[in-house]
C-alpha cells in the first residue's frame, strides 16, 4: 500500500502541466460535466454487482484499473492519466473488441479475452456491464485529442503495472490468472519457474506492448 501512496503521489505532482496553466473558466469547459457524472455512476453500478460475482481480485486486472482511474482523469481533466490508462490498456481492449466481434459472428472467440461473455453460467446482465470494454478504449482516445497525451505516462504506466503485477500474483487465485501472471492464454506456465515468468512478464509488459503503444500515440497525439 506504501508503493501505491507513493506512485500515486508522484502522478499528482507531476499530473497535467498543460492545463494547469489554462484559466479556470476554460478547464471548466474541457470535459462535459454530464460525462463526468454518467460514467461515475456506472462505475458506482459495477462495483458491487463485479465484487459479487467475481471477488475483489478481479478489480486487478489492468482493464479494471483503467476503467477506475479514468474517472478520475475525467474529473480531474488530468492528460497525464488518461495517457497512462491509453498506454496500458488501449491495444488490449481493441484486441478485446475484435475477438468479442469474431465470437459474435462466428459463435465462439478465437483469442479468448471475451471467452466469458459467452459463458452462460453468467447472467447475461452481469456480462452486459463488460461491454465497457468497447467504450473504454473510444474514451481514452478521446481524452487524449481533448487533453492532449503526456509522454511521461510510459514510465508513470510502468511504475504502475511493477506493483500490480506483483499483487496479482501474491493476492489472487492462480485460476483466476489475473494479468497473465500465471501463464498466457488463461493456463499456468509450466516451462520456467513462476517468480521467473513473473519477472519476464514485468519486463514484457513495458518493452512489447507500453513502449510502441507510447510510440504511436505520442505521435498521433503530440502536443
């Protein structure tokens, strides 16, 4: 807990340098208030229902992090967040997006992400809440245009998923593999050890998927 006060620390003092010099009246305007309250309150809807089916470990996944903390980069109008949150889970949820598509046409997903929305073991409400998946990624992207990206959100993502990696591995179920901290495509690694597999997965993480995701968006969206 220690590390994320820290973490989150860092983020605030370094959050958002671009708006910060803008007049009040103006940060007002950004972000439309009526965004700001409606995704608060979905959130405020999925907590409970998630905690109930699925247990608190589930709010681990980077997925659920970033639904979390870009509420807060919408009422903060925070770039540095919402750039943060586009890195970590923007290539993942698109991915998510067509493997969900693909299950819809094709009857079953091919990758797997979304295997879960067509488990009928769910109900169908519960697996209706996911669908923010294919708005989260939208969202981010448009955060960015209005706020501008913060290239300091590559390391600021990295800080982050070095401690949640960890505490998804020391404080979830192996089954539930939450961030693949158990092996890839929902099963346990059996080729290397697992703090090892762990450790390359935290080196992974940034090197294959934050650092061309940064790449990429710095350019689309540079300031």
């Amino acid at each position: 807990m220690q590390a994320l006060r820290s973490l989150w620390l860092f983020v605030s003092r370094i959050s958002n340098h671009r708006t910060q010099s803008l007049h009040r009246a103006d940060l007002i305007m950004l972000l439309p208030l009526w965004l700001k309250i409606s995704y608060t309150l979905f959130i405020c809807i999925l907590v409970p229902i998630y905690w109930k089916q699925y247990g608190p470990g589930n709010f681990l996944w980077f997925s659920d992090i970033a639904l979390f903390v870009t509420a807060a980069a919408l009422w903060l109008e925070s770039s540095l967040l919402a750039s943060m949150m586009a890195v970590s889970v923007v290539v993942l949820e698109s991915i998510w997006i067509i493997d969900f598509l693909i299950g819809l046409i094709a009857g079953s997903p091919v990758i797997g992400l979304s295997a879960y929305m067509f488990d009928s073991k769910i109900p169908l409400p519960i697996r209706a809440l996911s669908l923010f998946h294919v708005v989260l990624p939208i969202l981010l992207l448009w955060l960015l245009y209005r706020l501008g990206y913060d290239r300091r959100a590559l390391l600021a993502q990295t800080l982050l998923a070095w401690i949640v990696l960890p505490l998804s591995y020391f404080l979830t179920k192996r089954t539930d593999n939450v961030n693949w901290v158990y092996g890839v495509s929902g099963g346990t690694q059996k080729w290397m050890p697992a703090p090892l597999y762990l450790v390359l997965l935290m080196i992974a993480f940034p090197l294959a998927l934050y650092l061309p995701t940064h790449l990429v968006l710095k350019r689309l969206f540079n300031q």
